[in-house]
C-alpha cells in the first residue's frame, strides 16, 4: 500500500463516525488555530484540541512551520496544516471505512476478502460443560444474568476484530457455575440488538441461540472471526475495542493501522 494510500485508509477509520472531527479536520488550513476552529464551529476549544491531537498521532495534520523550521503560533497556539500528501484530497475519500482494503496498487498484490463471514459452531452440551469446567479464554467469555447488555456489546465489538472471533455464554457466571438466563432468547435478542444498533458504527452478523444445560436456559452469542476489512468503533466512547486472552483493551493507534492493512492483531 502507498503512503498515499495508508493516510486515507487512516483518515476513513479516524472520521468516517465522527462528523464532528470531520469538521475539524476540513477547517484545518494553516492559518487558524484551535481557537479559531472552535468558535467558528461553536464548540469548546478543549474538545477541538482533543481531536487535533487524534488527528496529529495518525499523522494526517502536522504543525505549520515557517521557512527557518520554526512552528508557527498566535496567542500561544500552534496554527496546523494537513499532511502534504492529502492537502487535497477530497473528504468524500473518507466516507466508507467498510470498503478501505479494496484499494488496489500493482504494489498491493494481498488480496483481502470481502466475503461475509459466517458466526463460528456452536457447541453441543457436553462441550459447553467442558468449557465451563476449564473457563473462560481467547475464544469463551461468560456473562452472569443481569449483565448490562452494553458490556456484552462491548465484548463482542472486541471478539469482532480477532482471526477466530469467539462465543459469549449469557447464563453463566465468571467461576463458570451454570446459573440460567434471566430472560427468554427473543428478549435478550432485542435488547442486544438494539445496543448494538446504538452504539457500534457497524451492524455484524452475529448469531444467537438457546441452549438447555442439566435443566438451566443459557443463551448464546456466536461472534464471526474478524472479515478483515471492517471496524466497529464504539460510538459512544469513539474507540476500538480488541479481546486478548480474556480481558477487552483499546485499541492503540498502531494497532487500528494494523487492522487497517487487513492485518491481525489477535
């Protein structure tokens, strides 16, 4: 991939869901300052300095410098300009992250799939016996009854950006004693769907059914491994979320640049 190339596919991840640093971002022009793109947008200057600092660490502004190499301010703040390789390019290059690993060079020869990827197997009861006696891992993550289903969207947002995605066990409880759901499957199914719908910028092909283990209802979410094209920012936090082993980290930058050339992290 260009340069070029790896500075849009970044700039697609960074704005795409976020129409408010989309502003920024187009205001930015090496004459204003923080300041000035905050009240020219009505917002407060801490906010707009939060995004500047976004957009600087993914190196697609740079601070202004004069002709002796000095950074360029007024009133104490750095006036910003966009990197030299995508001063003009157009913003409506930044519009679907969905579809960044479908830019092709002749220097590009690995081929990303755009196939939509299936939700792994689900396991019998024996094996959800099993994989509760041995606990949770990389793959299995249990959730007690009453778990909120923002945590859940959480996890799965995590599970959707590793190679073999995972399953959420809802009815089961951290020490992996079946305990049962608090709720039927087409409940849980609509509560969960609608947090995702509200807070992923994406919607995933997630699959959920109900299992009977020794006279105990669990239900079960199965998470597709990641289609190495796609992000699910949390929209509501604006951050990327990974699991490793089992605990759920956000993503740092050189990570989300990572996936970003259909690379795996985890």
């Amino acid at each position: 991939m260009t340069q070029l190339q790896e500075l849009i596919t970044r700039a697609r991840f960074l704005l795409s869901t976020a129409p408010k640093r989309q502003e920024v971002f187009k205001l930015i022009n090496g004459k204003r300052t923080a300041k000035d793109i905050a009240i020219k947008i009505g917002r407060a200057v801490t906010n707009v300095l939060n995004d500047i600092e976004k957009l600087k660490d993914y190196e697609l502004i740079v601070e202004k410098r004069n002709s002796k190499g000095t950074i360029e301010k007024r009133d104490g703040s750095s006036i910003y300009e966009k990197a030299s390789l995508i001063k003009h390019v157009s913003l409506s290059y930044f519009q679907e992250v969905s579809k960044t690993n479908k830019i092709t060079t002749k220097n590009h020869h690995k081929k990303v799939s755009s196939r939509r990827l299936s939700p792994i197997r689900i396991p019998s009861e024996k094996e959800i016996l099993d994989i509760s006696k041995e606990g949770e891992n990389q793959i299995y993550e249990f959730k007690q009854p009453g778990t909120a289903t923002q945590k859940i969207t959480k996890e799965i947002a995590a599970f959707l950006h590793t190679k073999n995605g995972g399953i959420l066990f809802y009815g089961i409880d951290d020490d992996g004693i079946i305990i049962g759901s608090d709720m039927k499957r087409q409940e849980f199914d609509q509560k969960l769907h609608n947090s995702i719908r509200n807070t992923l910028s994406y919607q995933p092909n997630i699959e959920i059914k109900e299992r009977n283990i020794m006279g105990s209802k669990i239900l079960i979410v199965a998470i597709p491994p990641w289609n190495r094209e796609t992000l699910y920012q949390n929209t509501k936090t604006e951050k990327y979320y990974i699991r490793k082993g089992t605990n759920v980290f956000a993503l740092k930058s050189e990570e989300i640049k990572k996936l970003s050339r259909g690379e795996y992290v985890v």
